[in-house]
C-alpha cells in the first residue's frame, strides 16, 4: 500500500506587502492573523512577523511542549530569518538585534483575556545594541525593564494570584520611587532603570528558582507556550463561557517585529475606529498618545488625545478644556502630525472599503513612520450595530439581505432597553462628566470591587479603571464608571462589547478603594450609596433616576421594515394586558399568540371571586363566584380585543394548579373566612386538599376544565361576548380559544364540545356571530406523538415549548435552578434548555408534532408561544419547521422579527 505524507503547514509568515494568509483563513489563523495577512496583501504597512495556527494550539494541548517545538521549528526559524531580511536587523544580535511581539489571536476577539508579550529578544548585550542602534539609553533600558516585568507575569508565572497579593515588580518600583523620593515613572534615571532590571532579574531567580533567560530563543518558545496556556486559563474560560466559544477552537500565536511608539515626540501609538463604536455615527475617530507603547493607551493610566480635529473638539467640551488649552495641551493628531494623520486615514478608508464594516484599528508610528498594527471589524453597541450596518446599505457597500445577516438580533435587546425619563432628568442633580463610553441608562449601588458586583440588586462598579480580571463583575453590574481611561480603554471597549452603559476617565473622581469611597468636589459617597450613568451623555447623577422605555424610530424602524420584507413567518405576543398588546403592537407584533388568563385572576378585586369559586364544595355554588368573575374577564378582553384592532388574538383557557391562588398565610386564612362566612377550619381543610405533591404534574390545564367543565364555560362566554362588543363597535375580532396540556384526544373534544355549545348559544341569543377557532397547545410530549390524532379536531397547534422541555427532560421547571447551573458549568448541557430550544430532542417533538398535525390537516396553523419564541436560534428553526407564528414577550418581538427574517433569507441560501 502507498503511504502519502501530509505536509501541513502550521507558520504563515506577512509582511512587506505580501502573505501566505488571508483574511477567510479566520479559523485557522485566529481574526488577528488572518486580519494580518490581508492587510499585508492590500499593501498596508505591517510590521512583518507570522502566525503559529490554532491547530498547534490543539497539538500542543495532545502532544506537549517538546513535540510541538520540534514540530514547528524550522518553519518558524526560517519565518524569523524572512522578518530579520526585511528590517535590516538580527534577532539574538548583539549589536543590531530584532526585537519581537508575541500575542495571541483566537477566531474571534476576545479583548484583554490572552496575553502578550513586547520586546521580546532583550537581555543584557542586546540592550546595549539597542543604545547603539537608537542613541536612546533610557527607551532601551526602560524597554528591557518593561520585558522582563511582562515576561516574568506571562510566561514564568509571576503574576499575583488575587487583587490582595502585590506584584513583585511594582512592588520593586515602588520602593525605588520611595527611596528616591520621585512619583512618576517617567522620573527615573537610566541608572534606576538599570537597577530595576537587575533587581526584576533577582526577583525572579528568588520567586521561580530560574535564572530569566537571556537566550532569544528560549525567550520566543516560553512566549509562544505561554500564549497556548493562557486559552485554557481562567479569564479565557470565563470569556469563552459567558459567549458560548467552545474550547477546542483554540489560539493562534501572531509573531511580529516589534515597532516602538515610544522612541520619543516623533514616535506615538493609538486606537481608531472608521465610524463611532457608541452611536455608529459615520465619523473617523479614535485616541493615541505621543511617546508611549500600546498598552498605555488601552490601561487607561494616561488619558489620550483624539485623533481627528473634530473628535478633539468634541472631547474638550465635554471635558471642560478650553480650546486654548486643548490645543497646546492635548492637540489632536491631524494638527500635530497631519502627514501622518494623512497617511492614516487613507488607511482607514481602505480597510473599511476592503472589509465592507467599521474597522478598529491599532497603530504605532515610530519615528515618524506609520505602521498599522492590526485591523478587525470593530465591537460596538447596539445602536451602533442598526446606524452602521443601515448607513452601510444606504451607501450601497452592502445589499438588503446582507444587512440584515449582519444583525445580531440578541443585540437589539440593548435598544429596547429603558432610557431616562427625561422629567426626572430635569431634576437630576449631575456630580460629574465622564466620557460617553458606552450609551444607555444604568442606576444602582455603588460597589468599588469587581468581586463585588452582586452585594446589591443592582450595582454601579465604581473604578480607577478596569482590567481583565474585573470581566466577571462588568457583566454583573448595571453600569461601569471609571475614573480614568479613554474611549477605548479596557472599561470602554468591554463595556461596548457588552452592550453596558460605561461612563470612563471622569478625571474629577477620587476614589479610596481602602475607604470605599467616591469624592466629587468635596463630596463623599459610600459603598451602597445610589448614582446613575447617563452612557449616552456622560453625566454621572446623585442617587437613582427614573427610566422610562424606548421606541422604534430612525434606523432601527427601518431594520424592522426591512425584516417584514423577508419574514415568512409572522411574529406574535404573549401579552395578557392591553398595556401589553400595545407595547408589542408598537414593537410590531402581529398579534397574540398566548393570553395567560389566570395573570387576570391575581389581581385584589378578583381574587376574592376566584377563591370562592375554588373553594365552592357544589357546582352552584361554583356557578355563583364564576358568575361574579365573568364581567371582569369580559372586559380584559375586550380591552385586549381593541388594543390588537383586528389582529389574531389567542386565549387559553386557565391553566394553572387551582392551589396557587388560594392563601397560604394564617392571617389572609382568617380573612377569607369571614369574607365567605365559612369556618377557619373549612378553609384550612379546602387548602390542604389542594396540596398536590407535583403540581405541575396534577389538577392543571384542561384537567381542570375537564373536571369544572363551568370555568371553561364562563371563560368561552368572556371570550365570545367580548369579542360581539368589540365588533358592535365596528373592531374586527379574531378570536382563538385555546386547550391548554392536552394529551389525549378526548380531553381536547370534550372541552371543544364546552367551547362550541357555549358559543352557539350566545350566538342564538345575540342573533349575530363571528368567526372564531379552537385549537390546543401542544406541550405534553404525548400530544405531539397524537398529533395527527389532535389535528382532526383542533383548528390549530401552538406549542407550549416550556412544558414540552419539563417534561421532555423531567427537569421541573420550578426546581431546574438547582441543577441546571452545574450542569451548565460542567458542560453536561451546553445551554439551558429552558432558554434557547433543544433542537436535538425537544425539537425533535415539535418537528414531529408539526408534520403529523398536518398530514391530517394539511392547512393547519402552527405556532410556538414557549419562552423559545424570541430566541434568535430557536426562531429559526420555527421557521424551517414550518411554523407560522412565533410567539414572544412584547421587548422581544423586534429579535424575533430579525431573527424571522435571517432565517427565511438563510433557507433561501
Ligand atoms: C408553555 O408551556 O410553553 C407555555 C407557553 O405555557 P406556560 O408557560 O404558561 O405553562
Ligand atoms: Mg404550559
């Protein structure tokens, strides 16, 4: 037998306006490799380097360092003799040495969670070639410092475990600033600069009981290790989880010459993005920082200078700087170095018109020459995603279908989200300005620590700044204020990509973490106190403000329409107030697919009626309360009836265990007693009696309407007069009764039987009629296995998805939260079930269900009403199930609408 012997490539070297990758190769080269190699090709200046694939992260995670090194190393050898051709300079040279970046890159961003290492390729000759080489001392013994400090966190482990723990290296510096009196770094001398080298190195030898390494070599392959471990380490699980990025995706290592921002005033590094990441505006923006490396501008230790003339404008008002100061203090790039700004946003335009999206952008320009040091479409909010991806189709660079693949419908959610009211803003009293990070409304307690985020409700995690380790409590709290830091620090891109209101570098707050305390002129807060973040604005506000919620107007009404253009299916509501149908008629529902009515019978004047009616030991005596609840119901529908104007409206029928409404408090026992003149006792005996041992699998659904045939009579008379009123007053009504838990065929024709005599009655009396039909949920797993059965009788199916899942799995609904989280975190489930449908078995029933319903009906309507209606994943598989309708929560009838809509364009393809 012939054998063949695969040569796989795992190293993709760019550079020098050529690749070997490209920017489809995302999965194999991670986002910033593929992103690399593409800009390399379209002939933007690149610091050349090359990218380890993810598939070496794979066989390191199998086969170990030794077997991968010996797997990859010529080709990375001979990678790094092509980066050393096109710089001019050695890596391992003593006297002109190559000077290496080291970072990660998985498939999709993930900011701040995997590490990276600068300056790669320093020990103690090569630093002095460096001396040589720039005729700057201190940038290379300040670089040497900053390498070894990196190194030591990142790959030999140094780096402190908990927020309490100190970082040996600080803690180094910070003697020394203490010894020689000095505050800042920037105030060191070379010969401290030199002393910190050494003591860093000692530090090290005492910590880790290893010398550093001085060999480059060594240096590059504990980097590239270091890179493959941390996408097993805790910030990258945790980021990996909360997205739902499996773990064998894995990360790609991106080698690449270093370029240094930091060699003085014609040196500089910064962030910029080719539209606003906030508001999608279409305006080139971004922040650098003259003399720095890049992670200076992403800590938030300095607050940056804008890019664009405009944007520094903008920045200075809000930020109260007059326009004296902010151009000698804090000039923008297009005035300080406008050939360069030039440059620049030549580049912008190009990478945006090549990728066809809003680019986030990292450059360093090094004495004087502009490099662009990564590019990927850019994170941004929900706002922005509706303006640009709208702009971006009005401009003609995207079509219709494209559009609207491009929304993430979970996104929306973001949108629809309640703003201030702008009365209460009237009254609100504004502490602070903050830079607009990231818009929304956000009001809660203060928390000083990420840890912290949960100790209220609702929380406000107060901040110097944020850092990867904070991710956890970003996501928990309501909204993040930071005290310094830019637009495209740490808490500001997070922030976005969350969807969170962020208010950063409000320079006017001194925070205490010891104290936990918040100063704003002369004014303390505490941990607990109240403040609101105006994300939108800026504007930090004493105490809590009330909010009120949005609307569909501008782009994001013009998403909607654009989604009704391609949706097969209709999107309904599952509302059971005219306040409800009416903020799901303005979202754009197209009706009502589920009317819970038994939400109606909490309320305190029905109440009373409906404990009666449970408690009634005879069917007259039944009769009497539910006499006395038929108005009330009646005119709920009616109210529901005209709020929906002639759209489909389905009522169930009450479902619930009768148990859930009686009292279970002495005190409401006694109250109810005297009420219904009956003996403490009798209604203490009626209670016990209800007691079931698991309700959701007892006397509930159409049992209770099979076993009080009067409540589904009084129910049908509601529905069925409601609707007569309703059309009296010249209101087209489409009525839908509908069968809860039905699991055999019998329990669906008896109560048919209930509905339809009762109808007809009413129609004799009143001499006029209207349509209406009759149908069942289906959510007891036998009744999608009878389906065809069910179908000769029903007029239509609406599955009830919750039910179907609890009893699917046997998970109770009620009591699934002890488990399920574990269950999650162990990865036995990927999602939870309740949440986003099961496709594989729950799915399975409706497909099942679906199809058998029709072979005996072949027009029959189908739709969910299941919490699954308004998750984009199980939207589309309503609709390649067939379905005609899914129904959702009002605030989500938009995601479903998108989500409809990408699914129909998706089959299509
Ligand atoms: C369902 O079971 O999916 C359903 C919609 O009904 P409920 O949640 O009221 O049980
Ligand atoms: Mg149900």
């Amino acid at each position: 037998m012939e054998t063949t012997t695969e040569i796989k490539t795992r190293v993709y070297r760019f550079g020098n306006k050529k690749a070997d990758g490209k920017s489809a190769m995302k999965n194999l080269l991670g986002g910033k490799g593929a992103n690399l190699a593409e800009m390399s090709r379209i002939g933007i200046p690149v610091p050349p380097g090359f990218t380890i694939t993810t598939e070496v992260c794979t066989e390191y995670n199998e086969l170990g360092r030794k077997k991968v090194i010996s797997l990859i190393k010529s080709e990375v050898e001979k990678a790094v003799q092509e980066i050393e051709e096109t710089m001019g300079a050695k890596f391992g040279d003593d006297d002109d040495p190559l000077l290496l970046s080291v970072r990660s890159g998985a498939r999709v961003s993930m900011p701040g969670m995997m590490d990276t290492v600068l300056n790669l390729g320093l020990n103690d000759d090569a630093v002095e070639g460096i001396v040589k080489k720039t005729g700057n001392e201190r940038f290379a013994w300040d670089s040497y410092r900053r390498f070894i400090q990196m190194y030591g966190g990142v790959v030999m482990g140094m780096k402190p475990e908990s927020k309490e723990d100190e970082d040996p290296f600080e803690e180094i510096i910070d003697n020394l600033k203490e010894k020689r009196h000095i505050k800042l770094d920037t105030d060191f001398t070379i010969q401290d600069l030199q002393d910190l080298v050494y003591d860093f190195k000692d530090v090290v030898k005492k910590k880790t009981g290893k010398n550093f390494p001085t060999d480059p070599w060594d240096q590059l392959w504990g980097a590239v290790m270091a890179v493959f471990d941390s996408w097993n380490g805790k910030r990258a699980q945790y980021y990996r989880k909360i997205h739902s990025y499996p773990a064998d995706w894995g990360t790609a290592v991106n080698v690449q010459a270093m370029v240094f921002g930091n060699m003085g005033l014609d040196s500089g590094t910064g962030v910029c993005f080719t539209r606003d990441a906030g508001t999608g505006e279409n305006v080139f923006n971004g922040e650098y920082l003259i003399n720095a490396q890049g992670e200076d501008v992403v800590a938030g230790v300095r607050t940056p200078q804008q890019i664009t003339r405009l944007g520094s404008e903008r920045w200075a008002k809000l930020a109260q700087i007059s326009e004296e100061d902010r151009k000698t203090d804090y000039p923008s790039l297009e005035e300080l170095m406008p050939e360069i700004y030039q440059e620049l946003d030549g580049y912008q335009k190009t990478l945006e018109d090549h990728y066809r999206d809003m680019q986030d952008m990292e450059f360093t320009i090094q004495q004087g020459k502009l490099w662009i040091l990564q590019t990927r479409n850019g994170k941004r909010t929900g706002a922005a995603m509706v303006k640009i991806t709208m702009d971006l189709l009005e401009e003609g660079v995207i079509d219709e279908k494209e559009a609207l693949l491009r929304i993430d419908p979970a996104k929306l959610d973001e949108l629809l989200h309640p703003v201030f009211d702008p009365n209460a803003l009237l009254d609100a009293e504004i502490i602070a300005q903050g830079l607009p990070a990231s818009p929304g409304a956000a009001t809660g307690q203060i928390v000083f620590f990420a840890e912290e985020a949960k100790k209220y409700k609702n929380t406000i995690l107060v901040r110097t700044e944020t850092s990867p380790e904070d991710l956890e409590g970003m996501d928990l709290a309501r909204g993040i204020l930071t005290a310094r830091g830019g637009m495209t620090s740490h808490a500001a891109v997070v922030a976005r990509g969350m969807g969170k209101c962020c208010i950063s570098g409000a320079g006017a707050l001194k925070i205490n973490y010891k104290k936990r305390t918040l100063t704003v002129d002369g004014k303390e807060f505490h941990d607990g106190d109240w403040i609101s973040l105006n994300g939108s604005t800026g504007n930090i506000i004493e105490g809590k403000v009330a909010t009120r919620q949005p609307e569909l107007s501008g782009e994001f009404g013009e998403l909607m329409d654009l989604s009704d253009k391609y949706t097969r299916m209709k999107v309904r509501t599952n509302a059971d107030t005219p306040k409800d149908a009416l903020v799901a008629r303005n979202f754009g529902a197209q009706g009502i697919g589920l009317t819970r009515t038994e939400h109606m019978f909490f309320e305190v004047d029905r109440i009373k009626a409906m404990r009666e009616m449970i408690l009634a030991t005879t069917v007259k005596g039944r009769k009497h309360a539910l006499r006395e609840l038929l108005p009330m119901q009646r005119s709920d529908f009616e109210g529901i009836f005209e709020a929906m104007q002639g759209l489909p409206v389905t009522i169930r029928l009450l479902d619930p265990p009768l148990h859930e409404f009686v009292p279970h408090q002495l005190a409401t026992q006694k109250e109810l007693a005297e009420d219904l003149h009956i003996s403490l006792d009798a209604v203490k005996s009626k209670v016990a009696a209800l007691e079931e041992f698991n309700p959701m699998l007892g006397h509930r659904g159409c049992r209770l309407g099979n076993t009080y045939p009067e409540i589904t009579e009084m129910q049908t008379r509601a529905i069925i007069e409601a609707a007569l009123n309703v059309k009296e007053k010249g209101i087209d009504v489409h009525p839908e009764i509908m069968v809860p838990l039905v699991g055999t065929v019998n329990e669906f024709v008896e109560q048919e039987k209930v509905i339809r005599e009762t109808a007809e009655a009413i129609f004799a009396r009143r001499k006029t009629k209207i349509n209406y039909s009759v149908g069942t949920m289906i959510e007891i797993p036998r009744a999608a296995l009878m389906a065809d059965k069910i179908a000769e009788h029903a007029d239509f199916f609406s599955f009830g998805t919750n039910d179907l899942t609890q009893m699917t799995y046997g998970y109770s609904r009620d009591d699934a939260s002890k488990f399920l989280p574990i269950y999650l975190e162990k990865g036995i489930l990927k999602e939870d079930p309740f949440e986003v449908m099961d496709q594989e078995g729950v799915g399975q029933l409706v497909l099942m269900g679906t199809e058998r319903g029709r072979k005996s009906k072949p027009h029959l309507k189908v739709g969910i009403c299941g919490e699954h209606g308004g998750e984009p994943s199980s939207v589309e598989f309503c609709h390649r199930a067939g379905m005609n309708y899914v129904s959702c929560s009002p605030f989500r009838v938009p995601i479903a609408r998108v989500a409809a809509a990408q699914a129909a364009i998706m089959e299509e393809k």
